[in-house]
C-alpha cells in the first residue's frame, strides 16, 4: 500500500485560445474538467500502475472537498483516513490552458488548518509500502507535517519520495532542504534543483542533490527529458516525442511511475525509460485527476521509446508494465 499525503485540492482545468486573457474579453473553451487535483494527481497514477493507495490529509467539508473524496475514491484510492475538517474550505487550483498545451494557474487556498499528524494514521504509515508527499504548503504546520511524516517513515524502513516543487512562495521554502535529508527518492524539475542547489546545470546539480541525503535524485526536463543519479551511476534520457496537448500533470504521472519502478527493483535505465514513457503519455491529454495515463498509454509511449531507440530489448515494455509489485526482502528501499 502506497500513501499519498499533500495538496489534495480541486482542479477546474480550462482550455483557451491564446494567453494572455484581457479584462473584458470572451474566450470560450472546447475543454472543461473539475475533480481531484494536486496530490491527487499522484495517487490516480499510482493507482493506474496497480497500485493500492490510501490518500492521507485534509479536506473541509464542504462541496470543493467532497469532488476531491469522491474522484479519488472513483479510481479505487482509501479515502477513509482523510480528516475532513468541519466549516473548512477545500483549496482549489484554476489550471488556463492554452493552444500550445503550456499550464498557467490562478489559486484558492481555502482555509485548511491541520498541524500536526493524526494518531489514527501511525498503523497505515509503519504497513505502508512507500509514501509520497510533496513541497507545497499553505501553513507552516503543513510544513511540519511534511518533514514528521518522511521522518517517521525513514525510522519505520519506508521507502519515502519527495517532490518539492515550486513551494508556496507566501512561505519559508528552508524547509524543504529538511524534507530533502529525510528522503529517499528525490524528484523535481530543472528549475527547483537551480534553487536549491544555486548551480545552473541541471546534470552538474545532481551530485549536489545528492549530498543532501537522497538515495536516487531524478531531475524532470520535459522536452528535454529525464536525468537519474543513483550513487556513481547517472542515466540521462531524451524525451518520448509525441505531440503536446497538456503538459499539465505530467510531473505527478512521472512520480507515479518512479514510485512503481522503484518498488519493483528495475535498473535505473528502465526506471528513467518508465518515466519518460509516463510523461509522454499524460501530455497527450487533456486534464489532470482522472486525465492521468493509463497502462495502456504509458504501453503505447513505451513503443514509441522502443522505436527510437532500436536495438532495445523488447521485452523491457513487458517487464516495466507487469502487475505484481512486491516489497523488496529485508531492504526495501535498495534496488
């Protein structure tokens, strides 16, 4: 069982014209989507891999929090540990996207106030096959939180993977460099391992990042790709090339994909091959949520992967897709 804890929130994904959007001007959209957005992007994927996910965090009770309880419930994800807040609003993120399939975001915060971890949620954190949680937070006790949850599960042998992100910029972002020694997998874009490392060149960066704690450090590109460090060895991957509809969500399939490679033991070449793949599917559609790819579209992108890279041993799209994900015996953090 997989926990997903962070920014469980409402997405109302737009797509438009052309940016910028004037005051006063009518655009009408082709597409429209509300449901589960945030971290709820990742436990959707993780749960398309086939794994079981159990979402914990906060919602309100109101309208905003029950799209997110019923949308991930939807695709199978344990939403009964969720602690639903009475008179709470539920954040929401309004993603405008344009023509070109590039995101811009306008958020609600809502007013969630959770600070600390529940008791009720130590047995699933000590069972928990892997956990997830990610870098923004609208409070310093979300924060907190964060960093206590990575920290428990790292005393517990869990495997823990963190993505920072951008981080609320209304906040202290440190803590992130706390999160990041408490963790086991690292994920983040191009841009963040600027920021936190201070050095421009996203490969020169991962050493760095590395020093920090992180067992495996992968660094998101886009376009551009993928690039791994695990230990001496580093794997750089260009991307899968298919035609961009949304880039909107694809960093959260990425991590759903890095999770599920990481728990099934592949070698760091298939794991950045999955995640490209991963990438490549969510991209090619529009939305987030329950937009997020399929095992059948990550397939699809695996086969493009493979075309691209000829000779490739064919069975590696078999292998990265099978069913079964098992703990790994005695040290299931190691691959």
């Amino acid at each position: 069982m997989i926990i997903v804890f962070g920014d469980l929130l409402v997405d109302l994904s737009l797509r438009l014209e052309h940016f910028p959007l004037q005051a006063g001007e009518m655009q009408k959209s082709h597409f429209v989507e509300l449901g589960p957005g945030g971290a709820g992007n990742v436990a959707i994927a993780c749960r398309r891999f086939g794994l079981e996910v159990t979402c914990l965090g906060e919602i309100g009770n109101d309208e905003f929090g029950e799209i997110v309880r019923r949308g991930l419930a939807a695709e199978g994800i344990d939403v009964r540990q969720l602690a639903v807040t009475s008179g709470a609003r539920t954040p929401l993120a309004g993603v405008l996207v344009d023509e070109a399939g590039e995101p811009a975001y306008i958020g609600f915060p809502g007013t969630l106030g959770l600070g600390r971890l529940l008791s009720s949620w130590e047995p699933a954190i000590e069972s928990a096959q892997g956990i997830f949680t990610d870098g923004w937070a609208e409070h310093a006790g979300a924060a907190r939180m964060r960093v206590d949850l990575l920290q428990r599960a790292g005393q517990k042998g869990v495997p823990t993977f963190f993505d920072p992100g951008p981080g609320n910029p209304a906040l202290d972002n440190s803590w992130h460099r706390e999160a990041i020694g408490a963790t086991q997998v690292l994920l983040l874009n191009g841009e963040e391992a600027r920021r936190l490392t201070g050095i421009e060149s996203p490969r020169d960066s991962l050493h760095a990042l590395g020093q920090m704690g992180p067992e495996l450090v992968i660094v998101k590109l886009g376009a551009n790709g993928c690039l791994a460090r695990r230990g001496d060895e580093t794997v750089e991957l260009p991307a899968v090339p298919v035609p961009l509809v949304d880039a909107t969500g694809a960093g959260d399939s990425v991590a759903a994909a890095v999770i599920y490679s990481w728990l099934r033991g592949h070698d760091l070449t298939s794991l950045v091959r999955l995640a490209n793949a991963t990438g490549a599917a969510k991209v090619q559609k529009y939305g987030t949520g329950r937009s997020m790819p399929t095992q059948e579209e990550v397939g699809a992108a695996l086969e493009v992967q493979a075309e691209m890279d000829r000779p490739v041993d064919r069975q590696v799209t078999q292998h990265l897709l099978g069913h079964d994900v098992r703990q790994r015996e005695n040290h299931p953090h190691q691959a």
